[in-house]
C-alpha cells in the first residue's frame, strides 16, 4: 500500500510539472508569436518570474497538494468547473493575447521602466503570497470541492489568519501586474474581468464552504475579511 502510494505520488508530481511547464510554453509561444518578435524584454522577464514562481511552489508545496493540483479532482463544484477555468486558464490568455497585439500594433504607446518595475514586483510578491498560501494550507485546492477524501479541515495558519482567500488575493495582483509589466494598457480590459471572475469565486467559496465545511461558520467569525484586510 505504502509502495502503491509512493508511486501515485510520484506520477502525480510528474503530471504537475508537466502541466506547469507546458503552461509556460504555451504562455511564451502565446505572447511572442502575437506580438511577432521575439526581442521583447519584458516578455522574458515575465517569462522567468513564472518560472521562478513555479520553482517556489514546487519547493514549498505538500507532495498531496501537488497531486492533488496535477489535475481536475471528482467532487468539483459544477459552477467553479467555468469560473475556474476562466480566471486560471482563458482570462490571463485573453489578457497576454492581448497584451502582444498591443506590443505589435503599439496601441498603449509607451509604459514608464518604473511602472513596469513596480509592476514586477507586485507580480512577485503575488507569486510569493500564492506560494505561501499553498505552505499554509495543504487544501489548496485548483477547484473548489471539499476534500472528504483528503481529511479536509479549515486552514487558519499563515495568511488565513489575515484573510480568509490569499490565494485569490495573489491572483487578482498578479493579474492586475501583468498588463503593466508587459507595457499594455488596453490588456487592464480582459485582465478586470478576471478580477471580477475571482470576486464572484470569492463569494460563491465562501458559501460554499460556510455549507459543507465544518468549523468554516466559527472561522469566518474570527477572519472577517475574504480579499483584502478591513475592506472585504
């Protein structure tokens, strides 16, 4: 059982790494080939940060979490099946599509070095943030569902004690970052209504989750804020 274990572990790890990784392919493929070159730096900046994000989340995460990441888990909520895919998968697309068209046909004209530095380190700081949530809480799920099967509990460590979804706090500034790291403002279109998509996640997982999972209802009465401290 332990051997059969390990090795589930050890597919699920390789399954999870080639999803990130083709992620990032596709991602670079996406912003190079719309904005039709590939001498674009902060393209390559923004290329590496994911990388290095990539690498912190691989380090710090737990080895059933990054299972449990590596693909779409039976118990998913059906709503979450669209907002996930949106905010995860087809807004940020939208945005970085966007974002090279906008470098080909230089419709922002030009973005100040340092917005676009400012704009890296929030960029960053949200890897970093997201990356410390997924220490803090080994339930991180990429869908919302709860995880009877993995002993679910309510995650209170870490920046849970701040805020009750950190995870979607980095989401939205790494999303709001990425336009102005990749000098397009008419990219803020497609990445608002992510931050949108994640508001709506916000409010639907906490219901959710205030239902079907235990000790939720008392700590929601201890955490009072979902996104952002002594705003909502």
């Amino acid at each position: 059982m332990y051997k059969a274990n390990k090795n589930n572990l050890r597919q699920s790890k390789k399954k999870w790494w080639t999803k990130n990784i083709s992620w990032l392919i596709v991602v670079g493929a996406v912003l190079l080939a719309s904005a039709g070159r590939v001498a674009w730096v902060a393209a390559w900046l923004y290329l590496g940060a994911i990388l290095l994000i990539i690498l912190i989340n691989a380090l710090k995460m737990d080895p059933e979490l990054m299972a449990e990441r590596a693909g779409l888990q039976e118990g998913t909520a059906k709503w979450d099946l669209y907002l996930s895919t949106f905010v995860a998968l087809f807004g940020p697309m939208l945005t970085i599509l966007v974002a090279g068209i906008d470098q080909r046909f230089g419709w922002s004209g030009a973005v100040a070095m340092w917005q676009q530095i400012a704009a890296l380190v929030f960029f960053l700081a949200a890897g970093f943030l997201g990356a410390w949530a997924m220490a803090a809480n080994r339930y991180f799920s990429a869908t919302v569902r709860l995880q009877s099967d993995r002993g679910h509990s309510v995650a209170k460590g870490g920046p849970y004690g701040v805020i009750r979804h950190p995870g979607y706090t980095a989401g939205i500034i790494s999303i709001i970052a990425t336009p102005v790291l990749l000098e397009s403002w008419f990219a803020l279109i497609p990445a608002s209504l992510v931050v949108a998509g994640y508001i709506v996640r916000t409010a639907l997982e906490d219901s959710f989750l205030k239902n079907n999972l235990p000790g939720y209802r008392d700590y929601i009465s201890t955490v009072q804020y979902r996104l952002i401290p002594g705003v909502w």
